[in-house]
C-alpha cells in the first residue's frame, strides 16, 4: 500500500486529511475554492449522452459541498485507431452542453491515446468557507434527505444484457445526466448540517462515510428510499455491477441490516451509483421545508429516508 506524504497548511480546510467529495483551499475570508476531478469509461452507448452524464458526475462533488462550479477541463483518453473521431466529437459536445446549462466554461483539458475510451471532467468551484457543506457535521436528531432514487449501476447492467426496455432507458439516462444544481442552491439556502453525494460507493457506503466523518450513528428506513423503474426486478435477477459486491465487502462491518429487509433491497442499497443523488443532514424543523422546495424546483423523488442518532458511533443501521 502507497502511503502519501502528508501535507498541511492553514488555508486547506479539506485535504487529503479529511477526505470528502473535494478539496478545499480557502483563498480570502470570504473566499475558497473546490477542486475535483472525475472521469470513467462509458455506461450508456449513446456518445452524446454519456458525455451529459459524465460532465453530471464530475460538477456534483462541488454541488454536495454547497459551491458553485466556474470552470472546468476535460479528461479524455480515447481509442483513435480504432473508434472513429465524430464519437469523441459527440462526447465532448454533451459534456459542453451540460456545462452550458449550469453556467460552467470550459477553459481547456487534456487528452491521449488510450484502448479504453473514458471521459470526465476537472473542475474547480468556488464557496464562501463559513457555508462550506461536508461530511463531519451531521448532528444526533437530524433527518435525512436524498434527492434522487437509486438503481443506476444495477439498471446500466442490464442494459449491458440487452434486457432493458426503452423507456426505462431514457428515465435511467434522464435521472444520470440531471443536474444537482437545483438541490444544492436550495439546501444553502434552508441551511443543513452536513452532506454528500451518491456515487461509486453506493448509497451504504456514501452514509457510512457520512456517519464515520460526524461521529454518529445513522438509521435508515429501506421502505422509505425510491428507486428507478424495474430496479427491483434485475436486482431480484442477480444482475449486480462488480462494485456492488465489493462495496458490501468494504463497509459491511460498519452496518447492521435487520434480517426482514430482502435481499434485493440490501443489493439496491449497496449498488454504485453514477451522477447519484445528494444525501443531506439537516435539522428536523427544516427537512419539509426544504422537501416542499424541492418538489417545487422538480427534484419530484427526493425523500426523507432516514435520520441521524448519537450511538453508536460511525455506523449504519438499517431497518
């Protein structure tokens, strides 16, 4: 195992000391910046779309810190003797269009010769330090809200199986390539303790991160949580991504599943997720203001799927 050298300074308020969905570098008082980076081989066969959902991906880690993303590079390695070039042309034009629609310029980027086509983003953000949302400041008696529904990784595996129906792949693309943008701006503006967003480590993994960074246990309601059409169905099949196995195996030990949820749903909730949901801690008096908000902006699945004790410590319970 690579052991990093480790590096302080004042000004990093989120390093690789407290790892969360960025880093942070306070520049001003009022003034820090967010970096990430991001960037994966494709999950849907459309190069349009998967440039949509891949530019989604990379700008939600600035969306679930509370920042604004300003700008962005791209990440490309692609297969040029062998792939024609109008398919990383497509690529590249939905990640601009995406981009596009948040506002982000793309100022540059960086690409070469791969035999795997793969595609992301760099981005750099901005958020004022005193309204910075991270993972360690969830509070015993807050609820849970997560904004978008699970099933992306099960659903991308079975449309790899050519099982998939077209409807229920447009509404996988759609819940993919959508913007946290709207979520974000409204939880900065109800005011939350704490948050992240769903992504490779699926929505267990994300929440044990969450309860294991604010010293807290978290209970979760399975019956409480949405899931995309037919999501069920494959996962009761067996057509389980590779990551979902070995995100159980990962944070298994940090949580405890009561035996009357079904197996099914315990593979659901462990599924690596791709441009997922936020998952958001705020005070209990807030959580159905900011859901009332929420629906009224379109987020129509966000839910309250759980809520936020003081024992034991850094673990998951769900029920």
């Amino acid at each position: 195992m690579c052991v990093l050298p480790e590096m302080s300074d004042p000004n990093l308020l989120v390093g690789l000391r407290s790892p969360d969905d960025a880093g942070v570098y306070q520049l001003t008082d009022d003034l820090a910046i967010i970096q990430t980076i991001d960037f994966f081989t494709p999950i849907v066969d459309d190069p349009y779309t998967f440039g949509q959902i891949a530019a989604a991906n990379a700008l939600s880690d600035v969306y679930a810190m509370g920042g604004k993303p300003l700008t962005a590079m791209n990440v490309v390695c692609f297969p040029i003797k062998s792939m024609d070039i109008s398919v990383l042309q497509d690529i590249l034009k939905g990640g601009v269009d995406k981009m596009l629609e948040t506002g982000v310029l793309l100022v540059g980027g960086h690409s070469v010769e791969d035999n795997e086509l793969k595609y992301g983003l760099s981005v750099t953000g901005t958020v004022h330090p005193k309204r910075l949302v991270t993972k360690s400041g969830a509070k015993a008696g807050d609820k849970l809200i997560l904004t978008k529904p699970l099933g992306t990784g099960i659903i991308s595996t079975a449309v790899k199986a050519e099982m998939v129906d077209e409807e229920t792949v447009v509404r996988l693309t759609k819940c993919m390539a959508t913007l946290n943008n709207k979520a974000s701006e409204l939880m900065q503006e109800v005011g939350i303790h704490a948050g992240t967003d769903i992504t490779g480590f699926g929505f267990l993994g994300h929440t044990t991160e969450l309860a294991q960074n604010s010293q807290v246990g978290i209970n979760i309601s399975s019956t409480s949580i949405s899931f995309l059409p037919r999501t069920e169905e494959f996962a009761q099949q067996g057509l389980c991504p590779g990551g979902l196995r070995r995100n159980r195996e990962f944070y298994s030990t940090a949580i405890t599943i009561a035996s009357e949820v079904p197996l099914h749903i315990k593979d659901i909730l462990f599924d690596p997720q791709t441009s997922g949901g936020l998952l958001i801690c705020l005070a209990p008096g807030k959580a159905e203001l900011l859901l009332d908000s929420l629906r009224q902006a379109g987020v129509e699945d966000a839910t309250v799927v759980g809520d936020v004790v003081s024992e034991p410590k850094g673990t998951v319970t769900v029920k």
